[in-house]
C-alpha cells in the first residue's frame, strides 16, 4: 500500500508541476476542468477506454486515451481537482469489481493507476482535439444489430446505479413558463419508456416496422415515445405541431402510419382526417399538464390511462442496424415532401459524428437545443447526439421564441452548450443583455440557415463564445462543422466531418477545384458513410436521382477555400429556409391556388434582416379579382394560407404580377423570380 501512495503523490506533484507551467487564467482553467471532468466521468469498468460513451465505445478501440472536453465553469480550481481525486481513487481500490463486469478489457494497470495516466493527459487534450488526426483515425465498427434505448440508454443507467455516472447532472431537465419542471435520470428514462413501449405494445398492439405518427409539442412525452418505439422495433415519423388537416392527411396517407399520437390542439383535426386513411387503427390522446379528467373524446385512447397501468418491466426487441427505425418528412419543390428514412445504424450510431466532435458533449454538459419536435434536427441534438455521450437534454418549453426569455434562461439554469437558429441570436444581441448572467455558457451552436458574420462577432462580444456553425440534412447527420479544435472562420460553417469524404461537385458529381462554386457533394463509394439515409420511402426515382457519380448532392451551393472551409451560398433547388424552418413552395403554391382569387402562384425565398429569409408570393390574380383592393386581399390570402398549411409556412410578402417566368416546357422559373429578389437586396 505504501507503493500506491507513493506513486499517488508522484502523479499529484506531477499534476501541480503542470498547473504551475499554465501561464495564462484561461489555460489554467481549461487545464483544471479537463482534470476535473476526466476524473469524474472516467469509470472504473471502462479505464482502458478512458472515458468512452456507450456509442463512443463502438468505435474501434481507440489508440490512445482521450479525456472529456474543455472549459466548463469558472469557478473550476486546481484544489478541487485535486480533492476530486481522492474519491475515484478510494473507489477504485476498495470496490475492484471492475474485474468482473461483462465489458471488461484487457487491462495491464490497475484502476487507479490507469485513471491518473489519463489524469496527466488531460495537460494536453480536450476531446476531440487534433482535426487531422481525428478524421485519419476515425473508423465505426458497424454492429449487425444494434438499438439506441437498448445499447445506449440502457447501459448509461446501468452506469447510474453502478455509481460511474453521477446523477447529479440529469438526463433530461423540462422547465415551462408555467413554473413546472421534471427531471429524469437515465435510470428513470429507461423505466417510464419501458411503460410506454408496453403500452404501444400490449394496447395498441403494435408491431415491429410498423409506423407510429407522433405529432406532439415539447413535451415529456415526446422523449419517451421516441424511446418506446426504438424498444418495440416501430418507425417513428415525427410531425411538426404547426402542421393543418391537409398536411396530416397527406403525411398519414403517405406514410401508412397504424397510429398517431397527439394532443388536443391537433386532434379535432386528425378526426376530419383520420376516416379517409386506410389501415389506420389507434389514436391516442395526450392530456395537458394540467388537465385532471381523463379523456373522454370518442374515438380516442387515454394515454395517461394505458400509462398508469402498464408495467415498467420490458424486454427490447432485437433490431438489425439496418432495420428502419424513422422516417422524417422533408420539403419538396416541385411536389410533395419526401419521406426520408433512416435506420438504427444511421441515426442511433451515426449520430456520434454530431455529439462527440461537433458538439464536443460530454456527461456533465446541460445541452440545450431549440429545434422543433416536427424536425430532423430535434433528432440531432435533443435525442442521440447528447444522450449518445451521457449529456443532459434540457428543454424549455414555450409556445413561442422571446429573446429576453431565452436569456433568462441563461441566467437561472447552468446550461453549458447552446444550439439555436441564427435568427434567435440575431433577436438576442439586439436586447440589453447586461441584465443577464452567461456564465455557465460555454460553447454556442448554430445550423438551419445561414449566420451572418456580424452576428457572430456581436455574439461573441455579449457571451465570451463564437458561434460554431454546422451543416447537416434531414438525409444526413453532420456532414461540416466548425470544430472547436479549429479557428472559427465567421461565415463558414467548417471543414469535413470526421467519416465524411466531401467535394464540392458539378450537376454529374464530378469534383471541382477550390474556389469554384458547385453542389455540396458527399462521397458513397466505395464506402458509403455512415449517417446517410436510405432512400426515399416509394419513391425509387427522386432517391435515384440524389446520387451522381461517386457523389450524394446535397443541393446546397457552396465553395471550398484552401484552408479546406466551406462557405455556403445557397440553396440549388428552390427550398425556403426561414428562422430555422424548411419549407417548400409546393405546399405554399398548393394553399394559395385553393382560393379563388388565385389563378397562378409561385413561392420563392425573399432576404429578412431578422429571420434570414422568408417566403414570398408572386400571384396572378383571377380576372374577377383584379378590381379588388390588394391590400385587403394580402391579408386575405394570408390568412387562407395559415388555414390549410402550417403556419410557418404562410407568404409573409405577396407581390401581383400579370405573369410568371416560365420555361418551354411549361415550368414555373421560380430560380428567376428568386435572382430578383436577392439582387434587390441593399449592397454592404
């Protein structure tokens, strides 16, 4: 014993001789919190993956030992790093039950003596660190079966009763602005889920494959459905709350949901819907909050009924990594959204790409993302990329966006990673953020649309952090990030992902030289990477023609600089990305060409100083309607069009014109209307 306590202080005065050698407050504190964040999520089982997450670990045994990321809290302190080693280390020596466990790895060091090697490397590495090195060494080892709530969520509760993973950093953390808030473990996410997914099961009976719409706000329930259907093998197909009865009729007739489940602001219109679908068979109702009486709509399921009586005792069925597991809806522009679907694999593992190195995400972050339950990105970073790495989910749920609220938030909740839309921090820079405390905030995330530089630099002046941007699709999970081992270049939304091969391409795939403008292509061959979808559900012809060459296109325009830094330009196809929301111009024109003044309508993107862009309306007005006043009729047509389509999606700017450019074959050129309204917009 009296070896282990001399080589204990040793590894301490080592660890004092590199704090000493920290020359600026910045880097001691960079260096404490890397020291004190690998000791406390380094656990006993798992020493020789040095603090890998239950996804992290499927990667190929890692070739050396990393520890977790980077600047945490102010207030870190090289005496509490070095009280907190005193803890794991006790542990490690009197509870050696680390030798027995099913994941256990050949292991030459003892417990103790393997946690302060990765202890003393924490002097010198943050995560993911080294760019070059991580995509050289980045390499999955794709499991023939897999399931996110089994492999992921359920071995992150066991590491909660096993003590190696703290619960005083919840799993997922729900506040509302009526004062209600919930916090679960992984241990209570895995039993309430367990009861949903026997629920679904046994009083719906669902099967494996088949699919289940949910269309529901921010919720709790959301998260535990989500979690339900991947324990039964169903496909999720999640649904935006914005979405009107025409909306839901189509995506149900497309999808061949069995179920959906929803609350009461949607349900009224599901009944309209629901009897013309074939093959549908439950509608399950979710109570408000506040709600005491049990559902009594006709037709409908209770489900806090089937809840309260259903056991928390469920076996996870066995799903293939290539099994289905959602389908997501995307906009489409010359016709009705895609279903793009994805697989265990692509989604529940792929999604390490988005957490471990773009999010940097670790078990003690409080990760806080925006994005609608409708959207693919709610996916992204509200399910598997923070619960992949341990991370706690927390949400606020608010029916709308309010910049002072949002900073409030900051102010009374220790959330260390935000994500948002750029538009949200375009609204915040502009409040007086002086009132407001943004300590705890570390890092700062943005994707959807585009981030104006000026943003950016005004941002990081308020926060202390810039804006690290993002590209991904609904196709896709990241495919460029900023990266916090790189310089942020405001403007650009980084280099390459780790597993991702990308080029910027002509129309037949084939690479183009840096500095030339092109389609955002991502290489399939000879490997595809992991995180694309499979296709597009019944539609072999648009999936067919995505694919050119060696290339997926994205159908985002871009160039590349020498550095390797993308810099997008804009949408090749006439998709409108407006605060953050996608929206075609079929479902826009299709609304606008129901009313009878109407004779033709195109929808194209028009600049918005707040939102990025928004959508516009060029209309031919049927002769009748000609006389009419137009300003009466803008406010008319608008809405009309909230009426029959989501709301997000209404033109907030309507022009009359006498025709629309067209090509030979017929074709509205909405690419042109579009130049219009770009070149319009005033020079800087």
């Amino acid at each position: 014993m009296s070896g282990q306590i001399a080589l204990v202080n040793q590894n301490l005065r080592a660890l004092k001789e590199a704090s000493r050698k920290v020359s600026t407050l910045k880097n001691l504190r960079t260096f404490s919190s890397c020291c004190e964040a690998s000791l406390r999520s380094i656990s006993c089982q798992d020493v020789a993956r040095a603090h890998l997450s239950p996804t992290s670990s499927i990667l190929q045994r890692s070739r050396r030992a990393t520890c977790s990321s980077a600047i945490i809290a102010e207030h870190s302190s090289p005496s509490s790093i070095f009280r907190t080693y005193e803890t794991p280390y006790t542990y490690s020596i009197t509870k050696p039950k680390w030798k027995n466990t099913k994941d256990a790895v050949n292991v030459t060091l003892s417990p103790w003596q393997q946690m302060s090697r990765s202890f003393l490397s924490a002097v010198s590495m943050t995560g993911f660190n080294d760019y070059e090195l991580g995509r050289k060494e980045f390499n999955i080892d794709v499991p023939e079966y897999f399931n996110f709530a089994s492999d992921v969520m359920d071995e992150w509760a066991r590491k909660e009763e096993t003590g190696e993973r703290s619960t005083n950093t919840p799993a997922f953390w729900w506040i509302d602005t009526k004062g209600n808030e919930i916090k679960w473990s992984f241990r209570d996410l895995a039993a309430k889920s367990k009861k949903v997914a026997n629920l679904l099961q046994n009083s719906c009976h669902i099967k494996q494959h088949d699919k289940v719409m949910v269309i529901l706000p921010r919720i709790p329930e959301w998260w535990l459905l989500n979690l339900a259907c991947l324990r039964i093998g169903a496909v999720l197909v999640p649904g935006s709350t914005q979405l009107r009865e025409m909306d839901i009729r189509d995506r149900l007739e497309s999808s061949k949901a069995v179920c959906i489940i929803t609350d009461k602001e949607i349900s009224h219109l599901v009944d309209k819907v629901v009897k013309d679908t074939d093959g549908f068979q439950h509608k399950i109702l979710i109570r408000d909050r506040d709600e005491k009486n049990n559902n009594n709509r006709p037709g409908w399921l209770d489900f806090q009924e089937l809840y309260d009586a259903a056991s928390d005792e469920h076996e996870c069925v066995r799903t293939r990594g290539s099994d289905p597991m959602t389908v997501f809806f995307t906009s489409g522009t010359t016709a009705k959204p895609k279903m793009a679907e994805h697989t265990h694999v692509s989604y529940g593992l792929g999604h390490i790409i988005t957490g471990k190195y773009w999010l940097d995400l670790t078990p003690h972050d409080i990760f806080w993302n925006m994005s609608d339950t409708g959207w693919a990105k709610s996916a992204y970073s509200n399910v598997y990329a923070p619960w992949g790495q341990g991370s706690c989910v927390f949400i606020h749920h608010s029916p709308r966006f309010d910049p002072q609220q949002t900073l409030q938030v900051f102010n009374d909740y220790p959330i260390s990673i935000f994500c948002g839309p750029p538009t949200a921090f375009t609204m915040m820079i502009q409040q007086d953020t002086s009132q407001y405390s943004l300590r705890s905030l570390r890092d700062c995330i943005s994707a959807g649309e585009f981030l104006n530089p000026e943003v950016n630099q005004a941002w990081k002046q308020v926060s202390g952090n810039y804006i690290r941007e993002g590209y991904g699709q609904t196709e896709t999970v990241l495919m460029i990030g900023s990266f916090r081992c790189n310089q942020v270049k405001p403007g650009s939304c980084g280099m390459a992902a780790p597993g991702h091969d990308m080029a910027i391409v002509d129309d037949d795939g084939n690479e183009l030289p840096r500095g030339k403008e092109g389609i955002i292509g991502v290489k399939v061959k000879p490997v595809r990477p992991l995180g694309l979808f499979t296709q597009y559900v019944d539609d072999p012809e648009r999936t067919q023609s995505v694919f050119r060459g060696d290339y997926y296109l994205t159908g985002d325009k871009a160039t590349q600089d020498e550095d390797g830094y993308y810099w997008m330009i804009g949408r090749n196809d006439d998709v409108i990305t407006s605060a953050g929301y996608r929206i075609g111009p079929f479902e826009v024109e299709s609304a606008l060409i129901e009313h009878p003044a109407v004779a033709e309508a195109a929808a194209v993107s028009s600049p918005d100083p707040t939102r990025g862009e928004v959508v516009k309306a060029f209309i031919v007005l049927a002769e009748e309607y000609k006389t009419r006043d137009q300003s009466q009729l803008v406010t008319e047509l608008q809405g009309h069009t909230k009426q029959l389509t989501a709301p997000y999606k209404y033109p907030r700017k309507i022009e009359f014109v006498d025709s629309l450019p067209k090509t030979v074959s017929g074709k509205i050129r909405r690419v042109e209307l579009r130049q219009k309204e770009w070149s319009q917009q005033p020079k800087k």
